[in-house]
C-alpha cells in the first residue's frame, strides 16, 4: 500500500498529516510523489502519526517509486 494510500485510510489530507509533524503540505506531497525521501527521524513521526511500522513506512515509499 502506498504512503498515499496509508493517509486516506486514516482521513487525512496531506495539509493535515503535515500539521501533525510540522511540515508543509508540498512537502508531504513530494513524498507522496517519489520526488524527495524523509530523513529517518521524520520517517519515524510519520510512521507513529499512521499507526505503522517503520518498516511498513518504508515499504510504502518503495512500492510507490515503483508504480
């Protein structure tokens, strides 16, 4: 599942997932895109923020790059 996917499944927009870790919207939607990569600490708070493993959070930008 993509990190796309992930937000909706929680009912977030990017402007609110971003609020929740302190980041810009842009910046949620360039990680949504495969165009820029968190570091792993931003990684983590994304991670707590949609109840997923890190691992999971991983898998899912991987698989995104992919499509």
């Amino acid at each position: 599942m993509t990190l796309r996917k992930k937000k909706k499944k929680k009912g977030l927009s990017q402007a609110e997932l971003g609020n929740r870790v302190g980041l810009k919207q842009t910046t949620i939607s360039q990680y949504e895109s495969g165009s820029r990569t968190p570091t792993l600490a931003m990684a983590k708070k994304l991670s707590d923020v949609l109840e997923i493993s890190l691992d999971d959070f991983f898998r899912s930008i991987l698989f995104q790059n992919e499509i």
